[in-house]
C-alpha cells in the first residue's frame, strides 16, 4: 500500500529518509488509466522510490472548462497505484498547494510556446501547468520526473522551464498509451457518451493519413492540415487545429527539418480530444 499524504510537511517528513535514493515523480491530476500506470512502471526502472501526484490543478483551467466536472477518484486510484507499487501518493488539497489563494500568486510562464496551438484555444492553460509543475518538482526534488507524450506541448513547455530554470531534472517522455482502436487513453475520455467513443478514434486515424503522406514526401503542410481538419469536421467533430510542427520546439517546418510532429485538437461533443504523433522522415 504507498503511503498517502495530503500534507506539504508530511511528504517533507517522508522524503527526508530518502534522500541520497534515486527518487522518481510522475505528477497527475488523478483519474488514474492505464497511461499513467505505464508511466509508474517505468519510473521504477529509473529510480529507487517512485512519488506520484494526485492534484486537480485550478490554475491550468479556463473559467468555463471543466474543473469543477474533472473526476476525482482517489480511493479507485489509490488501489491502481497499488498494482504498480507506488511509495507515495501525495493528494493535497487547493488550500495546502496555494493557501494565499490565487490573488497575487506568483506564477511560471514560458512564453511564446506557451501561446500557440492549445495555449490560443485555453488562455492561461500552460502557465497554470508550468506553474504548478515548477512548485512540485520544488517540493518533491526528484531527479527524474515522467510525463506522457499525449500532452505534447505541455512536455515541451515544461522541458524548456527546466531548462530555463536549471531544475536539477531529468525530464523524460514516454509515449502515449492507445486503446485497442488507437484512441489515446485520456482521463477526459470519460466523459464520451457511447456514441462518441465509436466516433473520436477518427482523430488518431486522420493523424496517421497525415504522417504517411509526410512519410512519401508530401511537403504542402497548410494542404495537409486543411484536409486534416475537413476530415475531422465531416466525421462530426470540431476541430481546434490541426497542424504540422517541428518537434523540437512546435516552430513550422522548413525543408530541411526531419523530426517533425502532426498535432490535433477537436471537440467531439463536449469533450475535448487532443493527440499528435511524430515522424521522422
Ligand atoms: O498532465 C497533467 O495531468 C497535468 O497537466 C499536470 C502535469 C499533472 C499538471 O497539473
């Protein structure tokens, strides 16, 4: 069973012992599928002691999204943290993480990539993500800390504040987690009515058609991405963009960049799907 704290002093008083150990982070929102599990698994191959997060953050959400509706789901996370034989799960509440309250707070943005892509669709998104990351890895002190590919540009965003910030961190990405039908496992998927789960796998599909005709050597990104979004729409959802991206730091490609990524976001209903996949060509 890991040890489960709600406190800012009782992770400290856990975490001193450890020090001098390998420690590894994995920091989510909860809601725990089996994305996050693989992340678990794989941070113990990196570390001695793995810390995970649960912890619905109210700053990387927009007034009118869903942070009042995101699940919370401790007592079934807890048991799936379990099976992966987490140490410790810290779950505090809004009050422990920023008691002054959001007024005045002082805040992580990185800017210019924070700007783009779903940071134009979710206006304070990423500087409430880099935010609340810089003041875990500030509590937690891992040497690695893990986050999914799924979120893109929340991993380049937090790769270039560890970078800019000199966080003694290894940042390291593991690929998105697929259902059996290529759907990215996502806590949001929840949210799908029976109906909607049969259609949103039209999204990875449409960012496959997109990388094989980067593979062949199609290089008309603006007509890759229009057909992307066309696709999307006939089959019912609502895109939020669909773009090809160099890898490296979202910029557009040239000719001459091989590491590139195809990204989407779209509405289907009122979920909001996001996935992206890279291709080296
Ligand atoms: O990816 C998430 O679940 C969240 O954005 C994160 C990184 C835990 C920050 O709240």
């Amino acid at each position: 069973m890991p040890q489960i704290v709600d406190s800012i002093s009782a992770l400290r008083n856990t975490l001193t012992p450890w020090r001098g150990r390998r420690i590894a982070f994995v920091p989510t929102m909860g809601n725990l599928h089996s994305g996050h599990l693989a992340l678990v698994r794989h941070a113990y191959t990196l570390a001695d002691r793995v810390v995970v997060s649960i912890f619905v953050n109210p700053l990387q959400f927009g007034p009118t999204e869903d942070y009042g509706a995101y699940p919370r789901t401790l007592d079934q996370d807890t048991l799936k943290l379990v099976e992966v034989g987490t140490d410790l799960v810290f779950a505090p509440s809004p009050r422990e993480v920023y008691p002054q309250g959001r007024e005045g707070l002082t805040t992580v943005t990185v800017p210019g990539l924070s700007d783009l892509l779903c940071g134009a669709a979710r206006p304070g998104h990423f500087s409430g993500v880099a935010t609340v990351v810089t003041l875990l890895l500030n509590l937690v002190q891992p040497q690695t800390v893990l986050f999914g590919e799924k979120d893109f540009q929340q991993l380049l965003v937090i790769r270039r504040l560890v970078a800019d910030l000199h966080l003694p961190v290894e940042v390291v990405a593991y690929p998105t987690v697929r259902e059996p039908d290529g759907l990215a496992m996502s806590s949001r998927n929840g949210y799908l009515s029976v109906e909607e789960r049969k259609q949103a796998p039209i999204l990875y599909r449409t960012l496959c058609k997109v990388c094989d005709s980067l593979v062949a050597g199609v290089d008309d990104y603006g007509g890759l991405e229009d057909a992307c979004r066309m696709e999307l729409t006939a089959a019912g959802l609502l895109p939020d963009y669909c773009a090809v991206r160099r890898a490296l730091d979202l910029a557009v490609p040239n000719a001459e960049d091989r590491h590139l990524v195809v990204l989407a976001a779209a509405r289907l209903g009122r979920t909001r799907l996001i996935d992206n996949i890279q291709v080296i060509r």
